[in-house]
C-alpha cells in the first residue's frame, strides 16, 4: 500500500486539491507498480513551514510503499517535481520528499497486516 503524504505552505482550493489527489495517486500507483486501489494520499495546505530561511512557496513530501526500491524512488522523484511545479507555484528546489520502503510485517490492511 503506498501512502504519499504531501504538506505545504501554499492555499489550494478544494478543486486543485481534488485534482492534485487524483494525479497523485494515479502517479504513484503507475511508478510503483501497484494497484491504484492500494494508494493513498494525503494532502495538507496552507500550513505554516519555511524552507532554507524562507517562507516561499514549499512542499514536504513522504512516501512510504512495501518493497519500495532505490530505482523506483528516482523514478517517483523525476515524476512528483513536475508534476507538482505545474500545479502549484512552487519551485522545483524547494520540494523534499523522503522516501520509505516499509517491511510488508508492518504494514496493516483489513484486519491483517502484508506480511
């Protein structure tokens, strides 16, 4: 189950939220190769953050998915930038995302857990 947690200092109205939840997921779903059944994102805006000295627009981003590999993070990363920069106004070096590959024993679903 991937999880995308995204926190930001900039206002988005209920419909560019809509519309970034749905690009996300569908993002993080084709880039893991996973069930788009299985992801969930999360998105937090207008919170108070500063980066690099600065209160500009910034995003903070995890993503947390069983079996996660160092290539499929890359991947995620080259995707997630663009994808953000174009529907935020936020520029691309001021976007971290941390990435966690979660051992299947820890990860919860129905009752059960993957592992």
């Amino acid at each position: 189950m991937p999880f995308l947690k995204l926190s930001t200092n900039v206002e988005i109205s209920d419909l560019q939220s809509k519309q970034l939840l749905t690009k996300l997921s569908q993002l993080v779903a084709q880039q893991t190769g996973k069930p788009e059944r299985y992801v969930m994102v999360e998105l937090t805006a207008g919170k108070s953050m500063m980066f690099s000295g600065s209160s500009d627009p910034l995003a903070y981003l995890e993503c947390k998915s069983i079996g996660l590999s160092t290539t499929q993070a890359t991947v995620l990363a080259a995707a997630i930038n663009p994808a953000l920069t174009a529907a935020l106004p936020i520029a691309a070096d001021r976007i971290y995302i941390e990435f966690s590959d979660c051992p299947a024993e820890y990860w919860g679903w129905n009752g059960s857990t993957f592992g």
